[in-house]
C-alpha cells in the first residue's frame, strides 16, 4: 500500500482457519524520490527472506474518483461497454489517460444495474508500478482498497444488516469515509485529515474532521445511492483519539462504535511488534484487502502494464512449450539411439554365436549353386538338337526358315519365307500344336513380289520347353 505519506506491506501466509499475518511494516514516503522507495522495498523483501510470494498493490481511495449510475442493462458484457462508453462524460481528461473500472450494487426494476464508477489517473498508477518494478516486484492486481475493506467489514466488523453502514479509517495523514452494504461499497471519499493533524491539533481538528464526515454524507445523500448510513464504524489509527467517536455522534446524529480489526487475523509475533511500533499508521486497507481478496474484482492496472504482463505471460508459456517439445525430442531420440544401440548389440552377439553355423552356411550355399548350375545344364542338355529336329519335322516344304535365333529364358525367334499368307498363319498353328514350342504367335506376315511369284515374310516369337525325359 503505497500512500501520500507512508509505505505498507503486508505478508499473509496460508489459507482458511491456518491463515495468519506473518509480517507489517511501515516506511515513512516523506521527502523520498521513487528510487529511495524502491531501495526501501528491497531492503524489507529481503530481511522476510521469502521465495514464492504473490503480490497485489492496493490503490487508495485519494487517487480514484468515484461516481454511482445506473446503467440499462442487466447483462455484465454489456454492463462493461456502456460503463466505458459513459465514462468519458465524468472526467476531464482523456479515455486513455485514465483508467476505469466499476463495482456493481445491484439491480434496479429488473432491467437497470447500479454500479460505482471508479477513475483512476493511469499516470499516478503507472508511477507506483515504476516503483515495483524497480524494486524487482511484479504485481499481478492493483485492487480499489476499499472494495477489500467493504468485504472484510460485512464479515467481521457485525455492521448493521437491514440498512448501509458507514465506515469510517483512519490513517496517518489522511482519511477514508465509505459506505458499505452487504458487504458492497455504495460510496467512497476521501478526506485530508489523518491521525497526525487530529493528535496534533486535538479539538480543533476534530471538530473539522466531523464536518468533513458530515459532508461526505451529504454528498451520498446527493447521489440518491441507498437509504442513510444507521452505524458509523470507527477504524484504523485510533490510539489517542478516545473522544472523537462522541464528537463525530454529536456531529451526525448517528451511532459511532470503535471497530478494532488487528485481532480479527492471527498475528505472529514479529507481525504485533511491528504494529504496536507504529500506533500512528493503519494497516487496516492492507489487511483487509488481503483477508477478502477472493471478493475483490476491480482491476485498476493500466492497459499497457497489462498488454505487457500479457504477452510475459505467453513468453512463459512459449518457452515451456519449447522446453517440453524438446524434452520428448530428447527422449523419442534418446528411445531410437537405445534401440538402435541394443538391436545392434544383439545382432554383434548373434553373429558371435552362430559364426560357425554361418561358415558352414556358406559352404552349403556354394555347393548349392555348383548343384543348380549342373541340374540346369543337364535339363538343357539337347534342347538345342531336339528344337531343331522338331522345327525339320513340322515346317513344310512351302516354308523357308533363314533366321533362328535363341534369345535367353527360353525365347525363340524364327524369321522365314513360305508361299502365302495363309501357309505362314497355318505354320504358326502346327508350331503352338508342338509339346516342344508354347506361347507361339506371329509377329507379322508380309506378302512381296519374288520374281514372277507372290510370296510372304513372317516372323514367329515362342516359348520353348525342356525336353522331356
């Protein structure tokens, strides 16, 4: 919680009944630049020595303006575009010099939604990020402080539950005057008088503090939000100020009851020293944020700080995704390399068992070969003689063969003369009737002119046989 004139931190530790304050600290902001807060930041985080911690910055009500209207619409997309469409009309400055965000109350005649409209000089919030990241802190939210104190004040502070209470916190140098209902904050302001000037100045003081709260009443009263605060709760840095909650009745007319919060949270001992050391200061806002941080839905960080924790976030999940993509790499190669390696282990131990069975493998295949070459050149054995004495017994005296060639694999080739056409074709039948000759066809049949005679040149392509036992 970085204030006008302190800085708190706040360490909480665990979750549910186990839940504690572990640490509190505060640091004076006067006459400090930015670098000497966040040398003052690093100075605390590293006397807590802690390792995983998650952060979250508080924004104070000073630096927001606030605004409650009604918006025609029940559905929250909806809510969301109207509520930045209608802001620019209750701001000077520009839409993106500001940032904006809204609470919703409730609902009104089932078709409006109330809400408070919050505007935050995204200047005055990107200044106290600067000072994060200096100090090495990334904060993942920057919540509305009195959005936490809301909730937290509906669960443990016992307001009143038929009608709006008010909430009155004080801190150092200034000021906190809310109006909560069922746990909802209806009104914010903020008032320039803290518990400094009220010790300081005593009477005086506070008597203009009650009509500052007497304003702020007025001033929600003016914008028509809900029925008038019925308890007015006093909280924060009260020691010291005993009378002021008679002066703040007299001044109102409402009750005032004195609201002590530091015993609500366990505390460990380092945690109470360190609040009793500074009785000035409130760690109230900080406190309660973190206790009702899961009631919390504001989001006052600006659109650049989120665009760049946005694409952090996507650089983190890249580079996971590349340390896992080559993890299994690693390992379907380092899966290949192993089975490889034990494929060719046991291959290298097969060959070393069976080297003698392959030698005499290898004898056995070379007589193998020598057996085949021999059975195929006894199978072959007159082929020759026996296709030339059956071609002399089945070509017939009209027919001329000057052209017989054996071309491998069984294939012959005849090439001749005969004295027509249809002694060529009758030819070719009488070789395909043979036992010796399959697959017999006539390539072509030719007629020219031999002298005074008419003849025909064919060619026949056949498949021959093994001779026959």
């Amino acid at each position: 919680d970085i204030g006008t004139a302190s800085l708190k931190l706040c360490l909480m530790t665990g979750a549910g009944s186990k839940r504690q304050i572990a640490f509190l600290a505060s640091r004076p902001l006067t006459g400090l630049t930015d670098d000497d807060i966040a040398k003052t930041l690093v100075i605390l985080l590293r006397d807590l020595k802690i390792k995983h911690c998650g952060f979250g910055l508080f924004v104070p009500s000073q630096m927001v303006i606030t605004k409650t209207i009604e918006v025609p619409s029940v559905d929250p997309k909806e809510i969301r575009e109207i509520v930045n469409l209608q802001a620019g009309r209750h701001t000077p400055h520009a839409r993106e010099e500001v940032i904006i965000d809204y609470i919703v109350q409730g609902t009104l005649k089932q078709s409006y939604t109330k809400v408070l409209l919050l505007i935050v000089a995204s200047n005055a919030v990107k200044r106290q990020f600067a000072i994060l990241d200096k100090a090495g802190i990334v904060a993942s939210r920057a919540l509305l402080a009195q959005e936490g104190v809301a909730a937290f004040a509906g669960r443990y502070l016992k307001p009143e539950t038929a009608a709006p209470t008010g909430i009155i916190h004080i801190d150092d140098s200034c000021a906190d005057f809310s109006v909560i209902f069922k746990g909802k904050v209806l009104f914010v302001r903020s008032i320039p008088v803290g518990s400094t000037v009220l010790l300081a100045e005593g009477e005086k003081a506070s008597e203009r503090f009650a009509e500052e709260i007497k304003k702020s009443l007025e001033a929600y009263a003016a914008e028509s939000v809900d029925k008038s605060p019925t308890l007015l709760l006093l909280v924060g840095a009260i020691q010291g100020l005993e009378g002021l909650d008679t002066v703040l009745h007299e001044s109102t007319q409402i009750p005032v009851r004195v609201a002590q919060y530091l015993g609500v949270v366990p505390k460990t001992a380092r945690a109470q020293e360190a609040a009793g050391a500074s009785p000035a200061v409130s760690y109230f806002a900080a406190i309660a944020g973190l206790v009702a941080l899961a009631d919390c839905k504001t989001n006052l960080i600006p659109e650049d700080i989120k665009l760049r924790f946005a694409l952090a976030v996507r650089g983190r999940q890249l580079m996971r995704t590349s340390v896992a993509v080559f993890t299994l790499m690693f390992f379907l190669f380092l899966t290949m390399v192993s089975t490889v390696y034990f494929k060719q282990e046991y291959l290298s131990r097969l060959r070393g068992k069976y080297t003698k069975e392959r030698s005499d493998a290898r004898v056995l295949e070379e007589i193998l070969r020598k057996n085949r070459l021999v059975r195929s050149y006894v199978n072959s054995r007159g082929t020759s003689v026996a296709v030339l004495a059956e071609l002399h017994a089945l070509t017939p005296l009209t027919v001329e063969l000057n052209y017989i060639k054996y071309e491998g694999e069984g294939r012959l080739v005849m090439r001749g003369t005969a004295d027509s056409m249809t002694q060529a074709f009758a030819f070719g039948d009488t070789l395909g009737k043979s036992k010796l000759f399959k697959e017999v066809k006539t390539k072509y049949a030719t007629k020219r002119q031999e002298g005074k005679r008419e003849v025909a040149d064919f060619e026949i392509n056949c498949a021959v046989t093994k001779v026959l036992e």
